[in-house]
C-alpha cells in the first residue's frame, strides 16, 4: 500500500486477530492498536470508520469500550 499524504485520501487498513484469543483480549489489543496509529500517523486522522463481520464486529466493540475506559484520543474521530 502506498499513503497518500493530502487531506482527501481514504486509507484502508486490514487488520487481523487471533481468533484462539478472547474477545476481550483481541479488543484491547485492537484499541491499543488504533491509539497507536492514532498518535504516529503522520497528517491528522479525521474520521475512522471501521467496517466488520461477525466476530470482528464483538471484537471492534470491546475495543471502543476499553479505549474510552483508557480515554484513547482515537475514540473522539
């Protein structure tokens, strides 16, 4: 993947998890994940959108709550 580096790209990222974890385990790994892309992204993240399937979905809403509970600065896009 190349980045595009101007205000008017989307970017879309695959991210994978084990699925032999449990949820919760793969939700705080995910949160952290997206803190991180949060903080290092080199222009400003504008939105995040997050599109997921079954247990990615249980996966991507334990995330949110352990990034708000952690007060994750992702979790305001």
């Amino acid at each position: 993947m190349v980045p595009c580096y101007n205000t008017t790209c989307n970017i879309r990222l695959f991210i994978r998890y084990n699925t032999g974890l449990h949820i919760s385990d793969n939700g705080k790994a995910f949160a952290a994940i997206l803190e991180k892309l949060h903080q290092n992204y080199p222009i400003e993240i504008q939105e995040i959108c997050i599109i997921a399937h079954s247990m990615g979905g249980l996966v991507t809403h334990s995330a949110c709550h352990y990034a708000q509970e952690n007060k994750f600065e992702w979790t305001k896009k």
